[in-house]
C-alpha cells in the first residue's frame, strides 16, 4: 500500500514536472512572437514616417529624383520581407537609402533650415533607437528559448511537441567591419 502512494506520489511529481515544462516552453515562445512583433510595430512607424520625408523633400531636390526613388522601393522592399534574416536586410538596405537622402540633403540649405523636416529626421532617429532596443530585446528572447528548447531536460519536451529554435535578427557582413574614419 505504502509503496503504491509513492509510485503515485512519484508520478504525479514527474508529470507536473513535464507539465511545468511544457508551460514555461509555451510562454518563452510566445515572449520570442511578442519581441517580434515590437520590432514590427518599430518598422511600421519607420516606414509611415519616410512617405512623409521624401514628400517634404521632393519639391526642395527636383534634381535628385534617383535617391528619392531608391529610398522608396527600399521601403517598399522592407515592407514585403518575411521573418528575421530577410527583413534584416531588406531594412538595412532602407537605411542605406535613407543615409543617402540625407547626406544628399545637406545640400540644401533651405531643406536642412525647414523645421518640418528637422522634426522626422529627429522622429526617424528616435524610431531607429527604438528598433535597435528591440531587435536587442528580441535577441535576447531567443537566445533564451533556444536555450530552453536545446537543454535537457526541457529539450526532450520541446522535441516531442514540436518546439524549434528561432532564428536571430542579425546584421549582415558589411555592417561588422570595421568603420573607416579619414580626417582632412
């Protein structure tokens, strides 16, 4: 009799375990889905912000039509990717085109003095603040559930209810070098 209250003791213990488990594999899933959809959120009020930008400054750089274009199908680029590793460059590539438009911009000297434009500028240097905190955030997320789906003994459970690492936001191979500084 003893023994039979401590095989069902004993069970009850390792089914909570694994139930305990499989909860908390639930939930870092579903935190690694929210920090992407914060990164999501970020990029949409970066791509609402550059229609407004490129309208302000298309009657100012009537000769530049070709970095306004670029900075328009980067955008649209960037809306389209799907997951991670492609919307990381998709978006890189939209910050290319906006680092020349506003390079260009400084050309400008009524442009650089209209108050309109100073303000997205600052708005879209706030926005990329905030997408570079959350794609930190979101890494740091997935790290933690890749931890959690590839140790034991929670990668057992992971394994039998089909649990799979997730993909890091990464910077692509150009933006890892180093950065060349010449002074005149």
């Amino acid at each position: 009799m003893i023994i039979w209250i401590i095989v069902i003791i004993v069970a009850a213990l390792v089914i909570a375990s694994l139930i305990g488990i499989y909860n908390s594999l639930v939930r870092s899933r579903n935190k690694v889905d929210n920090s992407w959809k914060q990164i999501d959120v970020q990029l949409k009020r970066r791509h609402d912000l550059i229609p407004n930008l490129v309208e302000m400054v298309k009657d100012y750089m009537s000769y530049e039509q070709e970095v306004l274009q670029n900075v328009t199908k980067a955008r649209s680029q960037a809306m389209q990717a799907q997951g991670p590793a492609d919307s990381a460059k998709a978006e890189n590539m939209l910050t290319g085109a906006l680092k020349s438009l506003f390079a260009v911009a400084e050309n400008y000297p009524d442009l650089k003095a209209n108050q309109n434009v100073s303000q997205l500028q600052e708005e879209l240097t706030s926005t990329e603040n905030k997408i570079a905190f959350a794609r930190q955030l979101y890494n740091d997320v997935v790290m933690n559930f890749n931890n959690r789906v590839q140790t034991f003994p929670s990668n057992v459970i992971a394994g039998v209810f089909g649990f799979k690492t997730r993909e890091y936001f990464e910077a692509p191979e150009e933006e890892k070098e180093p950065v060349s500084v010449k002074l005149r």
